[in-house]
C-alpha cells in the first residue's frame, strides 16, 4: 500500500459503548429514550431548557462513572506513532479520548464538560449539573448572565472546526470511521471527501454502517476488539 503518513480518524458513539455510554440509535439509545427535536435542537431548549439541561445532566453523570476502552487507548497509542500526522474527530462529546492519552482531539459537535455563555459566547470548562435550579439557568462565570447552554453542537447548528476538518480529509492516505452510523451530516459524508482526494477507508464498527459501501474495506465486531487488533 502506498506510503500512510495522514491518517484522520473519526468516531462516533460507537467507541464509547463498551464504556457503558448509550449510543444514540442502539436497542434503548438516547433517541429511544428522547426525542431529537425536544433535546438536540436550538427549538428545544428554547422551549424546555430544563429538560434540555437535565438530559445533558444525566449524560454527564453517566460519563463521570466511565473509563475509556481499549479503542481509546489504542488510538492514543496510535497518536504517538504518528507525531503531527494524525488527526482524530469525534462525533462524541465525551473525554474518554482525552482520558485514553489522545492529546489532539477535535470533538466537532462539542463537549459535555464545556459550557457556551449565549450572551458573551465565552466557553468555559463546566463539570458541575447545569439543570436550572427553581428555573433560573446558570449564570456565566464570566459576564455573569443566566445563559449557559451546553457547549454542543445541535441539529441544525454549525458543527466546530470544519474548514480544519476538510482540509485534512483532503490530504488524507487513510481515513478511518470508528462506531458510528453514518446517518448524520456532515460526518456521514466524510469518507466521500476522503476517497475524492484519494484515500484508502476503513470502517470499523459493530454492524454495516449507513454509509459502509462507501468503504474500500470494513471490519465488522466491537471496537475494543477491532480497533487495538487494527492499530497493533
Ligand atoms: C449542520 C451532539 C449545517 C449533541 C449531535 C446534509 C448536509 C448537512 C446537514 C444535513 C444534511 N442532511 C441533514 C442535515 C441536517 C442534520 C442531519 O444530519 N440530520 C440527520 C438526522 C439526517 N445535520 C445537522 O444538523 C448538523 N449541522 O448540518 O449544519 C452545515 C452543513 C454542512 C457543513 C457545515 C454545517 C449538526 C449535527 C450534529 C447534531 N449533534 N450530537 C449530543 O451529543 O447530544 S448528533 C449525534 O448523532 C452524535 O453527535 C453523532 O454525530 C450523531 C450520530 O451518532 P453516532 O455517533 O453515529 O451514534 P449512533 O448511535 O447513531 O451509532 C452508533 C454506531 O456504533 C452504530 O452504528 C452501532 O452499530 C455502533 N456500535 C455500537 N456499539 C459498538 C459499535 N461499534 C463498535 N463497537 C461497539 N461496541
């Protein structure tokens, strides 16, 4: 195979399920269990802030009793192999990436422990429930207004970083798509920016993703399987 010397990874939720993360779309995933529209919209936490605050509050707590996996650790190895020419997206808002050694970690969609002031558009590293106590929502540590939402990216918003993002995939050797669906945009069109510019693809996920024949090849099992047997 020609010279791999840029790689870009992305992962989805798909990688944090054998940490004990719900997936979105899985057997009892958050979208069972929630509508889109009511808790990963601009429209819905204009509508119920405090249930928006509360499903971002469940999941953070639901985080703070997980470790990262073997794929975690397996691409922070990777990471080191690779000085300066990998580049790992994740769908993902949680930091197991960031907890299994990955020092560069682009999360395009967002971080459950980041905070967005609405008003000033600081962010800040927020850990704690951010559900609104007696209805007042939180106010920011910097201008002091009560308008902290989650630093995520909903539907319907501009996700983090693309112009960094398309650039890499334009250079790519090899891109990578680790346990997600491919059923949400853009990430699910990645891997077609990645074959125009010529890249090798690889799908590593447990099923046939929405977008796998798009894949030059596809490995199907647990990531905490798949992804170390792939990177060792
Ligand atoms: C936008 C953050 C404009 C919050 C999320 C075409 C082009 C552009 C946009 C669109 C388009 N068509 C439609 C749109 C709009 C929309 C969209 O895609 N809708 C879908 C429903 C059709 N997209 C947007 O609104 C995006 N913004 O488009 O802005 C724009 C356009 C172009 C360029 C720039 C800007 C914003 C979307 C982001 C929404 N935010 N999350 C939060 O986390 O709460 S989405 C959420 O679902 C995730 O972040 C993730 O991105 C997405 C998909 O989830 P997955 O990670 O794939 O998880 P899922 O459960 O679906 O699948 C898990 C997979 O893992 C499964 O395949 C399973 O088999 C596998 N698995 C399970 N266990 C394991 C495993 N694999 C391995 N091992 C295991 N153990």
């Amino acid at each position: 195979m020609a010279e791999i010397n840029r790689i870009v990874i992305l992962t989805g939720a798909g990688i944090s399920a054998e940490s004990g993360i719900d997936t979105f779309r899985s057997e009892g995933g958050l979208w069972e269990q929630h509508r889109i529209e009511d808790v990963a919209t601009p429209e819905g936490f204009a509508r119920d802030p405090d249930l928006v605050l509360g499903f971002y509050d469940m999941r953070r707590a639901a985080l703070s009793k997980a470790e990262p996996n073997d794929a975690h650790r397996a691409l922070a190895r990777l990471e080191r192999e690779f000085p300066g020419e990998l580049l790992l997206v994740t769908q993902n808002v949680d930091d197991l990436h960031e907890r299994g050694g990955s020092r560069d970690v682009l999360h395009m969609h967002g971080e459950l422990k980041s905070a967005l002031c609405a008003s000033c558009e600081i962010r800040s590293a927020w850990d704690a429930p951010m559900s609104a106590t007696g209805g007042q929502r939180p106010q920011c540590p910097v201008c002091q207004a009560p308008t902290l939402r989650p630093d995520v990216v909903w539907f319907g918003e501009m996700p983090y970083q693309m112009d960094r993002i398309y650039a890499a995939l334009g250079a790519a050797d090899l891109f990578v798509s680790i346990g997600t669906s491919g059923g949400v945009y853009p990430a699910a069109g990645f891997v077609q920016e990645a074959r125009q510019s010529g890249a090798r693809t690889l799908e590593l996920n447990l099923e046939p993703s929405e977008g796998t024949h798009f894949f030059h090849e596809a490995r199907h099992g647990p990531a905490g399987q798949l992804v170390p047997r792939w990177v060792d």
